[in-house]
C-alpha cells in the first residue's frame, strides 16, 4: 500500500451488527470520485446504507466485491487522493436523498432506453442475461441503469438467449436471510390464528374524493386511504390493548403507546418502518410520514433505528393487487392487519342487491395473547370505523 493511500473501511452501522454484505461499488478501479460522493453500498440484515468518500481521488484496489461479506472496520477498499481531472465526467455516484414531501416513480417512463451509466452489478446480469447494451431502460439519476432495471427487464421477459438452460445462483441478501429466518421463527414459535372481514370503502373514497384537494393544497400531500386504516388501529389498539401486547417467557408486555409499523416495498427487500406514537399523528402526519417512508425505502436511506421496535403491523398487499392473504405476524409483536385491494362486487343492502368498492381485511393474531373474543371484536371495530370514517375525527 502506497503511504498516500487511505484505506476505505466498513464503519459501525449499530451496536449489533458485527458483518456485512457488499451491495454495490458506484464507481470502478481507477476511477475518479468527488469528497463526500458515495463509493459504495453496504447491507447488514437490518438496513443497506452507503460508505462516502473521505476525500476526492482514485479508486485504486477493490479488496471486496459485491456480493462478497466484510467484518466492521475492515478494509474493502483503498483511495488515491489526486485533484479532480479538469476534463473528466463527473463519476456515478449513489442516489441523492430525496425529498419527503414528493415521491418519485419507481420507474421511468416508458420510451426508448435511456442512455445511461451501467453500474457494474446490473453489467454483471445484463452478461449473465445475454443483454445487449442499450436494450435495458435505466431510472437511476442520470438514466444510470441499475440492478434493478436489469432484472425487471429479465422479469419482463421472455428473454430468448439461443435456446440456453443455464441457472444463475444469487447469494440471498443479508435483509432477506433475516426476513426468512424471522418468519420462520414466527410461524415455529407462535400459535397464529387468522380472522377475516369485509369493508365497504364507498364512504372513505366519498370523504377523500370530498376534501382530496383542499387536503393536499393544505398539507402538500395526497389523502391516502393509509391514514384511515392507522387511525382506525390505534382506536382498535386502545380498545383491544391485548394487540398491542407482547410475551416474553411467562409475562406479558402491554403498551400504553401504539407503534406501528408499515410494511413497503424498498430497493432491497420488505422493510417494516415504524409511525411512533402513531395515537398522537393527525391524518396528515400519517401521510406524510407514509410517503417519506416510501421514497427512502426505494432507495434504501431507512436509518436502523426507524425499523426497531414496534407493536403492531399493517401491511397492504392492495398495492400489488391482492384479493385476500393471511398476513404473517412480525415477532415479538402479536397481531398484524393485511389490507387487500379494492373491488367493486355485488352486496346486499337493505335487501337489495348493489355493487359497492369492497375490501377484504384480514387479521393474523397470536393466539397465546388474543383469544378470538377480541380479535374478531377487533377486525370488526376497524370495519366499523372505516365504514364510518366520521367517527375517527370525532373519536367515537
């Protein structure tokens, strides 16, 4: 190592974390990157967050690869600090933090294939793909093309490489091994139980469809259908405490707070953020909070801390177009709400036979801390509420 170089090493992300997982170099060998540019992208099996560089200069070695894992503070990687070349590009680096208040698409649109970088792991899948250069449409910042294009694209298939059956193993991420470990253990350790509802959206979509400008000219975001279902949580919560309660060995654990985590999609797998105190958040704190949530998740910019703890769950399979699913309980919490996509189906009403926008809810429970009693009891008061959306702001 050349005394001038400074050696680029993986920092603490938390007290509990002992290894990680490289996810991706921004820049290659011999490369030129700004002070304060991301190098490069390091998962644990909680979060993924980026290492920035500690002055400007040459990516000289790359000790680590992705994919391959590094113990904390070891060295992955060395710097040559040097002047920034007066003619040269500017290197790719990692996305930008993004603002709260509005959320990007997640994919660009549609059009010819944007011309951008190609970041080595997605260069790495375009070859294993036999993907010509140009045929995959980026939405990186600066039409960079990522990983993530390259496998939608894939996904989106059929993708005819010559009649070949070649396989491709890919080592499962830090954040997916623990998801799988931890829904295992769920299912090993709990006694759950599923109970299911109906609701009739007509008088939610009628409020939002009512107040959805005025709502979003005061508050700089849109009137989701999120914020009715926390709120009707937490006074489900408040009701039922035993959802909101947890065991441990021969004890139970009731919180006088309701912490609720929100299931989203991000960059790297499922993450479970969570509204603190959510009985003290207005329809608009949720809202907002929700879509800070989602642009961060995309990128993968959740803080350790935002995933920790919690007391209960909501996740909404609606997104992606689910009719019904049995939501899987998050230990050591005791109960999660699966919310499902909105369909317009015939019902009776007052002995006559209408089409209303309906939902199915589903509520999975541990059954050592809830009896059916309240759970079912539960389920119903958010139906209820929901139905009756008035009585959340008037809190009755």
């Amino acid at each position: 190592m050349s005394t001038q170089e400074i050696e680029i090493k993986v920092p603490r992300p938390g007290e509990s974390i002992s290894e990680v997982m490289i996810g991706e170099w921004y820049i290659k060998e011999g490369q030129y990157v700004a002070a304060d540019k991301n190098l490069v992208a390091l998962e644990s099996d909680k979060a993924t967050f980026d290492v920035p560089s500690p002055k400007g200069g040459i990516l000289a070695r790359v000790l680590k690869k992705a994919g391959e894992t590094a113990l904390v503070d070891e060295v992955i990687g060395y710097l040559q600090p040097a002047e920034a070349p007066a003619a040269a590009a500017p290197a790719p680096v990692a996305p930008a933090q993004a603002s709260a208040a509005v959320a990007p698409s997640a994919v660009a649109p549609a059009g010819k294939p944007a011309a951008g970088h190609v970041m080595p792991a997605a260069e790495r899948v375009m070859a294993e793909n036999s993907l010509a250069p140009g045929s995959v449409q980026g939405t990186g910042p600066g039409g960079r093309v990522l990983k993530e294009d390259v496998i939608r694209t894939v996904n989106a298939g059929p993708v005819h490489v010559g009649g070949s059956r070649e396989t491709r193993s890919v080592p499962l991420s830090p954040i997916r091994q623990t998801i799988a470990r931890r829904l295992v253990d769920a299912q090993h350790t709990a006694a759950l139980l599923s109970t299911f509802n109906e609701v009739d959206m007509s008088a939610v979509k009628k409020l939002r469809e009512s107040y959805k400008d005025a709502f979003e000219k005061k508050y700089n975001v849109k009137l989701g259908f999120m914020s009715f279902f926390v709120r009707a949580v937490v006074a489900g919560l408040q009701q039922f405490p035993q959802l909101n309660a947890q065991m441990s060995g021969k004890s139970l654990t009731y919180y006088n707070y309701c912490d609720i985590g929100i299931a989203i999609g991000g960059g790297k797998g499922l993450v479970v953020p969570i509204l603190r105190n959510a009985e003290n958040m207005s329809f608009a704190d949720v809202e907002l909070a929700i879509v800070d949530f989602a642009v961060r998740a995309k990128k993968n910019q959740i803080a350790l801390e935002e995933l920790e703890g919690g007391t209960f769950t909501i996740t909404n399979g609606g997104v992606y177009g689910s009719l019904l699913s049995t939501p899987i309980v998050n230990p050591p919490q005791s109960g999660v709400l699966g919310m499902h996509g909105i369909f317009d189906r015939p019902v009776a009403v007052n002995g006559q036979v209408v089409i209303r926008p309906m939902m199915y809810i589903a509520l999975t429970y541990d059954h050592r801390v809830v009896d059916g009693r309240e759970a079912v009891s539960f389920l119903k008061l958010v139906k209820d509420l929901i139905e009756d959306p008035t009585r959340l702001i008037l809190e009755v």
